[in-house]
C-alpha cells in the first residue's frame, strides 16, 4: 500500500512551499504533478521576490518567504541574488508617490532609501539618467531565477527531507483516505492541493464558486549580456506604481500619477502593461509584462504588447544589448481583491491557489502559516 501523511497536488511554488512545510514537521510527504518537470507560471515569471510595499501582514510573510528562499538557493543550489530593487521616477506625480509612501510606511523606510539620480548611477550603471527625477531603492528584494529554482527544490525535498517525487504522475480524484493517481492509489491523512491555473481536474465545483479568474502575461528575454554586463538591482519605472493600486492607491498623491497615465497612455492601461526586469544566472535580462484578464486565452501573443512593453523599456532602461532571444507567456489564477483563497472542500482536504502576482514573494510564509493551523 502507497501510504503517506501528506500529499501535496502540484510542483510550482505553492506546492513546493506546502510539500517543504509539511516535511520540516516531521510528516512523511508525497509531491505530484503531472508534467516532469513542471512548466507551470512558477517557471514563467521574473523570479523577483518584492516584499517592498507589501501591507496587512503581507510584508511579514514575504519576509518569512525571503529567508527560507536563501535557505533553499543554499541547500538546492539555485540563482538567488540578494540585489534589492530601485523604483524609477521620471514624473513629478512619480516622485510624489515615492515620496508619500517613504514617508508613510515604516517598513518602507526600514529597509529603503530615496536616491537622487547621482545616487541611482552608483547602484545602477542600466538606468537612463536622462530626465530621472530619483527613486525608491530597496534592500528587501531578491532575484531568483525560476528556471534553476523549480527544477532544483523537488530534489533538494526528496535528499533533505525525505520527500517522495511523483512526477508525470496526475492526480484524477481525491476520496480522504484515498488519492486516485495515474500511477495508482495512494492513500494519505492530508492532501493540499496547489494546481495553479487548473481548475478543471480536482473539485471544480469548489473552484467555480471561488471566483478564481485567469490572468495572462506576456514576457521577453534578451539574449545573454556581454562582457559580463551586470544589471544591478531589479527594476521598475512609473508604471508599476500605477499597476500595483493595493500598494500605491491609498496614497493622497495616487490620484494625479493615475490621471495622468490613463490620459497619456491608454493601450497601457487597457493591456495591464507595465514594466519589471530582472537579470538570470546567465546574464539574460528578462522583460515584462501585461495582464489580461479571462477564463480562456488566445493562445497566441500580441506583438503590439511585445512592442509596447519594448517602448517603455527605452524610456528608462539602457542595456548593452536589446536583442529579444525568447518571448513567452504565463498565466496565474487570483480572485480580484483577494491576496490568495485558501479552501477546504472535505475534511483533510485543502486547496491552495490565487496567489496572483506574488506566488514567489508569498508561497513559502504561506505555506507556513497555513501548516501551524
Ligand atoms: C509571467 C509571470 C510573471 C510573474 N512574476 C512574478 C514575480 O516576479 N514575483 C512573484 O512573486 N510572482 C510572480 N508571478 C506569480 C507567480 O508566478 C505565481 O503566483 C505562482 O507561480 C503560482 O504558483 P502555483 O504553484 O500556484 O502554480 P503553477 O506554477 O502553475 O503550478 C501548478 C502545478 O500544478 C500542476 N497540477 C495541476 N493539476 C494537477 C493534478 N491534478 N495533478 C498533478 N499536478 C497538477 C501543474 O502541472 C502545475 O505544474 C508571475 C507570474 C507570471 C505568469
């Protein structure tokens, strides 16, 4: 008999978080996901784990997630650079903004610093000082890079604690005490079940009254950097602080920065375009990205997106080398308003997901929380 305490339904982060928890008391684990490896939104992304601007007990969390991502690049060998992000201002309503939140968030002031331009040259030799207002820099931020960081951790479980890996292995059916698999029974006191963008599988009644909806995003990368090029810390420019309104909305002078980009930049607005990049272990520097909203995608991108995304980028950013090697998309899943739904469809049974844009900032101190319950 296939008999375990836990099993984790899942390999992108969030279940890679819950299979870690799990083990670490002492529970006798079993993680499966049906691809090998997994190609999930968890290895889509930047990889940028941004605890700056978090709130409610989210900065906590992202904390919590930020040391045990150190733990793990240390144990399972992956990229992670402890970079820090800079947030660019070019617009009087920008610098506003940055200003107001400096003044109002203490953790904000805790870990951050605003830089004049001369300032921002010293961290960063790829921002275009031309026209530079300042910026927010920030200590907090990581750059992990996902490709290495999801095919390592399974690994770095199954050595360190003991996790059985069941990859290309799906889960059809879950009746507590058993757990229907492709490669058979397995039977098990508690299941999390952590499919990401899969609402169809597993409790799709459950999933449909969550009001869990889909979200596509379009990314680039460039070719490797020459000579060694480093991009320093992760970056951002005015749009984001118009895409992140849970961090940026409540401020006073939100108002003017929001007037302004929905006047001056529909397509952005219309297309959830605003811009991260971050550099791999390889010297690549990703670039993104936009958000759609829907339950089912065209399964093509949109080059006028690519292009807009490229356009902004050379508003702020200066790189050796602009030449785009690879363009993807990912989608993620997240209930609008909601920072993630945690439900329990039976008893013994819980289903993780809607993480949306922070599944990397936010799985594993999730994950912890949710296991100390
Ligand atoms: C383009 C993009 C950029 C992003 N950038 C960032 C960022 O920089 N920082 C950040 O914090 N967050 C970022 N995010 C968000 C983050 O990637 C997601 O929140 C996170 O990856 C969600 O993880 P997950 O484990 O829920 O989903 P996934 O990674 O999709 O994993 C779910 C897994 O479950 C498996 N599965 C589903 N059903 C079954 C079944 N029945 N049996 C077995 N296996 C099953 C799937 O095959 C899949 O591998 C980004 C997302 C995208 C798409």
């Amino acid at each position: 008999m296939n008999k375990v305490d836990v099993i984790v339904v899942g390999a992108g982060i969030v279940g890679l978080a819950h299979a870690l928890a799990a083990a670490r008391r002492g529970f006798k684990v079993a993680l499966f996901e049906r691809t090998s490896p997994a190609v999930g939104a968890s290895i889509r992304n930047f990889g940028q784990v941004w605890p700056v601007g978090k709130s409610g007990g989210l900065f906590q969390r992202a904390m919590k997630s930020r040391e045990i991502w150190l733990e793990a690049s240390r144990g399972a060998d992956f990229f992670c650079l402890e970079n820090g992000s800079l947030h660019l201002a070019y617009q009087d309503d920008e610098m506003a903004v940055l200003n107001d939140l400096y003044a109002q968030v203490p953790e904000v002031r805790e870990f951050g610093q605003l830089l004049t331009p001369e300032q921002v040259f010293d961290k960063s030799q790829a921002v275009k000082l031309e026209g530079l207002k300042g910026a927010l820099w920030s200590t907090t931020e990581l750059n992990v890079d996902p490709r290495q960081a999801i095919r390592a951790i399974p690994g770095w479980l199954a050595r360190t604690y003991g996790v059985e890996l069941h990859f290309g292995t799906l889960v059809r059916g879950i009746n507590l005490p058993n757990v229907e698999t492709t490669a058979g029974t397995w039977q098990a006191e508690r299941v999390y079940v952590c499919s990401g963008a899969d609402f169809e599988t597993l409790y799709p009644q459950q999933y449909a009254e969550s009001g869990l909806i889909r979200c596509k995003l379009q990314m680039m990368r460039t070719v490797t950097q020459p000579d060694n090029w480093k991009l320093g810390p992760n970056l951002c420019a005015g749009l984001s602080l118009y895409q992140y309104t849970h961090t940026f909305a409540h401020l006073s002078s939100f108002t003017a920065l929001k007037q302004r980009i929905e006047t001056e930049m529909p397509f952005y607005v219309q297309y959830g375009i605003h811009l991260l990049v971050s550099q791999t272990a390889l010297g690549e520097i990703t670039i993104g990205d936009s958000h759609e909203y829907a339950m089912t995608f065209d399964p093509f991108d949109r080059e006028d997106i690519n292009r807009a995304i490229m356009d902004y980028l050379h508003t702020f950013a200066q790189l050796p080398s602009f030449e785009i090697a690879e363009r993807w998309h990912g989608i993620y899943p997240l209930v609008k308003g909601q920072r993630e739904i945690v439900i329990h469809p039976e008893p013994g049974v819980t289903i993780v997901n809607g993480l949306g844009g922070s599944g990397m900032t936010l799985s594993f101190g999730l994950a912890e929380e949710i296991l100390s319950q």
